[in-house]
C-alpha cells in the first residue's frame, strides 16, 4: 500500500499478525519493479502476494477464535480488517501503478466505499465483500480503468464482490426508489479516495434522502421484517437462521436501522442517550448480538461457506 493505514487494537489478534503492512509492501514493490510496465503480470505477482496474506490472516483469526469462542466482536472487526488491507492494496496498486493519474481533471475523481454489513465494520469469515464507487459525474475511461484493475485482483482472489458504480444523483435517484439501496447508502463506510466527494456524498444523502422520511423508511423495514417472518417461520424453529430467522441477527439489525435513521446516531450505545435503551435493554441487546455474531461466524468456518442456519449435525 502506498499509504499505511492505523492498525486497530481491538482484533481477536494484533492486526500486523493479521495483515503484515510493511512485509506486503516490500513485495509488492519488488513485484512492481519487476513487472516492469506489463500490467497482467503486475496483477498476478499481486494476486499471489494478497492470497498469501489472506490465507495467513484468515488463519490467524479462526485460532484465535477457536481459543476464544464467544469473542465475536473482535472476530468481526478483523476480518473486516483483512478485507480493507486487502481492498485498499488493489485500489492503491490501480491508481497508482496501474493507471496513474498526474494531472486528474475535476471528473476524474473517485470515492471508494464499504457498503452493507461490510460498512459496519461486521464481517463473518464467508460474508460478501459490498463496494460503492462514487464519481462526481458520468464515469470517466480513467475510472473505469481502474474500478476494472481493482475488481479483477479481488475476484482473482475468490472474494464475493457485489459492486456499484455511481454519481451522488444516481445515489439520490435509486435510494429514492428502493428501500434496500437507501440501507446500504445508510451503512456507507469511506474507504479511500476523494473525501470532500465523499462528504458531499453523505451531507446530501442526509439533507435531501434522509430528512423528513423517516416515517416511510420505518414502515418499509417493517414490512421487510414481517415478510421475512413470515417466509422463515415465526417462532419455534428447530433449525434457526441466525441470520434471516425471527430473533435473528437481521431482526437487531433492522432495530438499528430504524434508530439510526431516526436518531442520526453512528453507534448503538448512542441510543442509551437518546432513551431507546434503557442500560439494562442495551445489555441484552449486545449479549444477543455477540451470541448470534459468534454462532453465524462459527457455521461458517465449520461449513467452509456462508451458512446461516443452525441444523441438528452443527
């Protein structure tokens, strides 16, 4: 990476023994020097490289884990971890050294955001890696270039990427129109890039998607939750998805939705201020929470795919 990011201290394991920085940028720099100008080779020498790192941090985490079963906020906070270092290395390697930029004209500017479950900072070992790419106007050939160099490493790498490329208007137009857009837009998380694009992004979003909508943005997760209910089951599953199911991590998440959306507030125990929770209520919350998260995160390492539903042999 050209630029270092701060290492977070609250990993299930120090974050350099999840992603070593310094070790992948040397290698990455001796790759670059001897790939000289061929790009193709460039992306392979990165692929392995960050499949190497990937592997290495993956393992770290689940030992750690495994040592610590029902540690599960320190379990989603590194994969979340791994996943940006691997995200801002190939974004990094794309405008960099890929497809430099010198003289950027005011079009050719690009914000890149975590989006969803991934724009919490929540991550189980299997969860899908969600990308917002933000340009002031119509997507330029520069930006093309680089969101297509970017995405080949990461689906080189096997990560399930969901994508969108968009303008602020785009952002404004289809979270007007779809009540799942507007979550996700709810949920961004700044990655890298242009951050006034991005703070014009999120000023926008508040004043203009946001403001005075709140009744019908509740009614609609709502009606989500019944629909969802009603598709899973309502209550006594023998075998509950801890993701989608009634009382499921879904369930907690629509709660925060809806407070957020409400309340302006970034993080749930903001809302103990506001009088949503009371300290007894916010407890339950996060025991239900962590069990869930540690749960969802366990069938996924045991079934080695994103597996969210709680059968008689897990």
């Amino acid at each position: 990476m050209h630029r270092s990011m701060t290492c977070p201290d609250d990993l299930i394991r120090p974050a350099e023994e999840i992603f070593d920085q310094a070790a992948t940028e040397t290698e990455l720099a001796e790759a670059i020097a001897a790939a000289a100008a061929d790009r193709s080779a460039l992306r392979a020498a990165a692929v392995s490289i960050l499949s190497r790192r990937m592997k290495h941090g993956r393992a770290a985490i689940a030992e750690a884990f495994a040592a610590r079963p029902f540690d599960a906020r320190p379990v989603t906070r590194a994969y979340c971890w791994l996943t940006d270092c691997v995200i801002l290395t190939a974004l990094d390697l794309a405008t960099r050294v890929m497809h430099p930029l010198h003289t950027p004209t005011e079009s050719e500017r690009l914000a890149v955001f975590a989006v969803g479950g991934y724009g919490r900072g929540e991550m189980a070992p299997q969860s899908d890696v969600d990308l917002l790419f933000l340009t002031p106007y119509k997507i330029t050939p520069w930006a093309e270039s680089v969101i297509e160099s970017m995405l080949y490493i990461l689906w080189d790498l096997r990560l399930k990427v969901g994508h969108a490329s968009r303008t602020i208007r785009d952002c404004l137009r289809l979270g007007a129109e779809d009540f799942t857009i507007r979550t996700a837009l709810l949920e961004n998380r700044f990655l890298a890039g242009d951050a006034p694009l991005a703070e014009t992004l999120n000023q926008r979003l508040q004043d203009e998607l946001f403001k005075g909508s709140e009744r019908a943005f509740i009614e609609a997760k709502l009606e989500e939750r019944d629909a969802r209910h009603e598709k899973l089951g309502e209550r006594y599953m023998v075998e509950p998805n801890v993701k989608e199911g009634k009382g499921g991590l879904r369930d907690l998440q629509s709660l925060f939705w809806i407070a957020k959306y409400q309340h302006r507030v970034k993080d749930v125990s903001e809302l103990m201020a506001l009088g949503v929770f009371s300290r007894d209520e916010f407890g339950t919350f996060l025991r239900a929470e962590t069990f869930l998260w540690a749960v969802r995160c366990h069938l996924h390492l045991i079934a080695g795919r994103p597996n969210e539903q709680l059968t008689f042999d897990m």
